[in-house]
C-alpha cells in the first residue's frame, strides 16, 4: 500500500493555500450543481425531450458514483494530487461538451464525461484537509469547506440565472473552465507529497461490476411505467441483471486483497449508519435540486432567478449548519448532532408536500434552509466521525465509500422521481383525456414563458395541473426518504470514541 507523507507542512506543503486550493476544487463541483439546476427548464425548453430531463443528473450522478471509489483508492496508492488533476481535467472536458450541445442526447453523453471527472472531486479535496488537519482542527476545517456551499449557493443561481436570461444556458458549464485550471495551479505550487512507491492493485472488475449493477438499476428506475409496464420482459431482464451483478460484486470484493469498497469498513457500527443515511439523503438532495426550480417555474410561472433563490436558501443553510455541526460534535456529540438535523430534513421536506402554485415561492425557499441545515448537521457529523475512525491508508475509501453512498443515493433519486415525474404526469393526462396535440414534452413549454403565453387557457391549465400532480407525488417520496433518515440516525451509538 502506497503512504503519502506531508513532511515540514510549515516548509513544503502549505496548509493555508492547500485549503483554498481545496475549497476552489470544491467551488467548481458545488456551483455546478446549482448553476445547472437553474438552468435546466432553459435547457430542456431549447433542446427539447422532457422526457429525458431526469437522465441529465441521472448521467452525471452514475459516473460520479461509480468512479468515485476507484478514485478514493488511486489517492491511497499514488497520492492525492495527481489524481485529483486527472479528475478535474476530465470534468472541464465534459463542461466544454455540455456547453456545446445540440441536443439531449448529446448533453446526457458530455455529461457522463463530466460526472466521470467529477468523482474524483469532492472525495479527494475532503481527504486532503482530513490529511494535513488533526481531529480537532477539522471540526472547524469542515465548516470552512462548507461555507463553500453557501458562497456557491448565493452566487450559482443567480449567476445561471442572470446567463439564461442575458447571455445563454451553455456558459453555466464554460464558467468551469478557468476555476479548473486554477485549482489545478494552485495544487501544483502549494500541496507537496512524498509517496512511497508500491505496486498497484486496481480493483477493476469490481468497478465494472457496480457499473452495470447501477446502471440497469437505473435503467429500470427512469422507464419502468413509462416506456415498459413494470411486468414486462425488459425490466424483469434489468433487474435481473442489476441484482445478480451486486451480488457479483459483494463476493468478489470479499476474495481480493484491495477491494474498491473494504466492507471490513462497514463493521463499524458509526459507519454503517452514517453510509445508509448518506443514501437516503443523497435522494433527498437531488430530489430537491432536480425539481424544485421545475415547480417554481413551470407550476408557480416564476422566472428562473427566482427559481433559482428558492434553491439556494438550501446551500445558505447547509454551511450555516456545517460551522455548527463542525463545533457541536466535540460538545454534544455526533449522534444528537445528527439528530437534530435529521429532524430538520422531516420538518423541511414536510413544507413541500404543502406546497401549491398558489403558495409564494418564500415558503419553497423556506423549505429549502431546513433541508441546508439538515444536511449540513448530519453530513458534516457523518464526515469527520468517519475520518476520525480509520486510519491514514484508509481514510481515501473510507471518505470515497461515504460520499459514494450519497451520489448512489443521488442517482437511483433523479432515476427515480423522474420516472414517478414522468409517469403521474401521463397518468393525470389519461384521467382527464387530454387531447392527441398534448403529451408528455409538451409540458416544456410551461418552462419558457414566451411559448407559455403562447398557450390557451385550458392547455396551460391542464399541463400545469399535471405538472403539479406529478411534482406532488415526488416530494411525497422525498418526504419518506427523510423520515427513513431519521430513523436511520436513531440507531448511531450513544457514545463513541474517535481516535485522533
């Protein structure tokens, strides 16, 4: 196993500069995720095929989750600068194709490129601070990294926003490039590693395993109901597939040396807990992020700045709760930590359910600061328990593993409230016989105020109502992601002792 030594921090690597080199990395990641969520209904509406619209994030999320345990690996072997380089080269090439598309498919393809780039990302930068920073100091440290998340919040969705309306969709992802090329200067000056040389054990059939586990999954989560009924022979086949390849996957990581995911790590009861709810709430997340701009826009006829508002009030919270979720756990602890941010997820995602075109958009965004501080108390707990549990050679999987639950959590979420999206809206146009010229990519034109107008009355009426149906049952799942995450936090140990 390779070891990676920070010799004379004071003299070779710089910790001040690590860290904003770090939290510029992160920068990149965060703001993708809420410049492009603004910036969605524009896109769909342009490029058309709203029945793709969820296999956007749903791309984006499978790369990022299954590359991202390879990645927390190749950092434990060869260091976590040059492969940390790798994956922000890969994600800017993937942002400069998804700026240049012409159609859905070819978005959904640039975006595999860059949801493969992109788990390298945020494992790899957190790994680092949890490299260089003691247990005490990266209480603190987390809420600084956090606080990434708010300045993201504040400035993605307006920024996306403001191009949308001004200049065009496609500079929501040009607008990666010259952050990448920083952050890859600044890890070259400041972070300096010595690492012992080994021999490498990758884990690739592993990899391949868990890819085709996810991806059939998926498959089966995004057209089960619309494209094939749920008892047809394509997704009896998929999820056939997908349950026989994480079997697969389960047994081979058992046998070999250097698995991708070392379930030894999951004996640890702290760590378990915190994997299982960071798959809950990673559904909660892209729940949120995917389609709350939808119903501010399509359903509450908001411009997309205003859409975008109600969903950074998420990532407002989210570093507000870090700073204090970084200080409480040394207090109260990591489970009543992640209690009461548990709690808030429920009380957040029950606004939702309650939520009307007739109701103001300050009730979404309200909503959406319980969620921020939900996540912000318990994924920052679950972070730097984690960290404090394993040791330097595994703390790149075991920091990976965390985040890979929540991207998986994340993918099989936008697979599958796009397909209860998709298929409540086409049950809503049966139950009121909507006519032949209505279907399902017609709802995009609710999504560009021009051809909204555009509309009689009773067609916007029916395909705002559909909307609305169908976005209503999607945050009823939400809902119950939330309360399975509580329930899940209930069961962390009372006391646990964290080794520095």
């Amino acid at each position: 196993m390779g070891q990676v030594l920070f010799q004379s921090k004071q003299k070779t690597t710089k910790r001040p500069f690590v860290l904003v080199t770090v939290m510029l990395a992160m920068f990149m990641a965060a703001i993708e995720a809420t410049i492009v969520a603004t910036a969605m209904p524009a896109i769909v509406a342009e490029l058309g095929d709203f029945s793709l619209y969820s296999w956007v994030f749903s791309s984006y999320l499978l790369m990022n989750a299954v590359t991202v345990l390879i990645y927390g690996k190749l950092s434990d072997l060869f260091g976590r600068k040059p492969i940390l380089t790798i994956g922000i080269i890969l994600f800017l090439i993937g942002s400069i194709l998804c700026g240049l598309a012409t159609s859905m498919e070819w978005l959904i393809f640039a975006r595999f490129v860059q949801g493969f780039g992109a788990g390298a990302v945020m494992p790899i930068a957190t790994t680092i601070v949890g490299d260089i920073y003691t247990k005490e100091e990266r209480a603190s440290i987390q809420g600084y990294l956090s606080s990434v998340w708010g300045i993201s919040a504040i400035m993605g969705p307006a920024i996306g926003g403001l191009l949308v309306e001004f200049v065009s969709w496609r500079f929501v992802f040009w607008i990666n490039v010259p952050l990448g090329i920083l952050a890859i200067i600044g890890l070259y000056l400041f972070l300096h590693e010595n690492i012992e040389k080994k021999k490498p054990q990758i884990d690739y059939i592993g990899a391949i395993l868990l890819t085709i586990a996810v991806t059939a999954f998926m498959f089966v989560l995004v057209e089960g109901g619309v494209r094939w009924t749920w008892l047809s022979f394509p997704i009896l086949f998929l999820i056939g597939i997908s349950i026989i390849s994480i079997i697969a996957f389960v047994i081979y990581e058992r046998k070999i040396d250097e698995p991708m995911m070392p379930f030894e790590l999951w004996s640890e009861r702290s760590i378990l807990i915190a994997n299982l709810t960071s798959l809950t709430t990673g559904v909660i997340l892209i729940g949120l992020s995917s389609f709350l701009p939808t119903f501010v826009q399509g359903v509450m006829e908001q411009k997309a700045i205003i859409a975008g508002l109600t969903l950074t009030t998420m990532s407002i919270g989210w570093p507000i709760a870090s700073m204090i979720s970084g200080k409480a756990i040394l207090t109260i602890g990591f489970r009543t930590t992640s209690l009461i941010g548990g709690l808030s997820l429920v009380v957040g995602t029950t606004i939702f359910i309650f939520l009307s075109s007739e109701n103001s958009p300050i009730m979404a965004a309200a909503g959406s600061f319980l969620i921020g501080i939900g996540m912000g108390l318990t994924l920052t707990a679950f972070i730097v328990s984690i960290q404090s549990t394993v040791s330097w050679n595994k703390r790149g999987v075991a920091t990976a593993t965390n985040m890979f639950m929540r991207n998986v959590g994340s993918t099989i979420g936008a697979a599958l409230l796009g397909g209860i999206l998709n298929s409540k809206i086409m049950q809503y146009f049966s139950d009121h016989g909507v006519k032949d010229n209505l279907n399902l990519d017609s709802t995009t034109t609710l999504l560009d105020q021009s051809k909204r107008s555009d509309l009689s009355e009773e067609a916007r009426n029916l395909l705002q109502n559909g909307l609305e149906f169908a976005l209503h049952h999607v945050f009823i799942f939400i809902f119950g992601f939330a309360i399975i995450s509580f329930l899940l936090i209930l069961f962390l140990p009372k006391s646990k002792r964290a080794d520095t």
